[in-house]
C-alpha cells in the first residue's frame, strides 16, 4: 500500500511538472480518495445491519412471560375524549404546524457525511476542483497529516470529526487557500462556507 502511495504521488508529481494531464491525474486521485471514504461508510453499515439482525432474532427466540398475567387497562371514556376543549385541540394544532416551519429545510448541508452524499459529489465534482483540491492538500499538507485526515474520515465523518479535521485544515491553509476550498464544499452541501475569519472567531 504504501508503495503503491509512492507510486502515485511520484506519477503526478511528474505530469505536474510536465504540465500534461495533470486534470486526469488529479481526477483519479480525488475519485479515489472519495470512493475509499463511500467504501468505507457503506461497509460499516452492513456489519451494524447484521448485528441488529442477530440480536432481533435473539429476543424473538427468548420466550415470552407473564404474557397472559398482564392486567387489562381500562378503556378511556370516549365522552371525555370528544367533550374535550376545541380551543386547546386548535392550539396544539397551531403549536406543531409551527414547529414544524421553524425546522431547518435546507437539505443540501448535512453535518454528517453520509454514503450517498459521498458518492452524490464523487460524481458531481468537477476535474478542475479536483485538481484544486490535489494542488493544495499535497502543496501545503505532510503526509502525516494526510493520514490523519484518512483516519478521520475512516469510519464517517461525524461532527467531532469533521471539526478535528478542520482545525488541522486552518493551521496548514493560509486564509484565501481555506475560504478558494470551503466554497467548493459548500457547493455539494458538505459544509456551510464559513470564511477563515468566521471559523477563527467562533473558537
């Protein structure tokens, strides 16, 4: 694996410096690195999907007692179900149509990155924000900080993760390079686009 990272950086170092290609070069690089995050999501999925299966068969084997010794409920009076007050009825009515508009609608930004949201932009994503992307993550991080960046997003990225991962981002990423890169995140619905300073007043 790590030869094979070796490889690779070498092969687009060199058509970078060539000057031919280097969109198809960071096309797949990009692809690949998003497609490894999709992967990863969807197999973590699969093993909770099963081991939810295994323990809803465990407790449907178990048998079941005091079934026939549970005591019966007395029915509610219906008259003082529709005997009750309108005007309350009309308010709790009013109460959750209003709850209901102050929800967020905005569906395109998601805290967390789910499966197909990775795939949604592994397919949108243009070549040349790729190649964006690839010149300043491998410009400006080490490859430590590339691992540390995979490590995070290895599992799915939750809100923590997605913090953690942004703080590594502002300390490497100058303001202009930080806010060029946030607005293509916000463009897919992975971020909310705050700018550099927004980011650095709210810490």
């Amino acid at each position: 694996m790590k030869k094979w990272k070796k490889v690779l950086i070498w092969v687009v170092s060199v058509i970078v410096v060539l000057g031919i290609g280097g969109l198809f070069a960071a096309n797949y690089a990009v692809n690949k690195l998003i497609a490894s995050l999709s992967d990863s999501l969807e197999n973590e999925i699969i093993n909770g999907t099963l081991n939810d299966t295994v323990d809803s068969t465990v407790d449907n084997d178990l048998p079941k007692t005091g079934a026939t010794d549970a005591p019966t409920t007395e029915k509610p009076n219906a008259n003082s179900e529709t005997t009750s007050d309108p005007e309350k009825t009309t308010d709790n009515s009013n109460g959750s149509t209003t709850s209901e508009d102050t929800v967020d609608t905005d569906d395109d930004y998601k805290a967390e990155v789910s499966i197909d949201k990775a795939k949604e932009v592994q397919e949108k994503i243009t070549v040349g924000e790729k190649a964006q992307l690839t010149s300043v993550f491998l410009k400006e991080l080490s490859m430590s900080d590339i691992k540390e960046l995979q490590a995070l997003a290895g599992g799915g990225l939750s809100k923590e993760d997605k913090k953690k991962a942004r703080s590594l981002i502002l300390e490497k990423l100058s303001p202009e390079q930080y806010d060029e890169l946030i607005q293509i995140a916000k463009k897919y619905g992975m971020s909310q686009g705050k700018s550099y300073d927004e980011v650095v007043k709210e810490k």
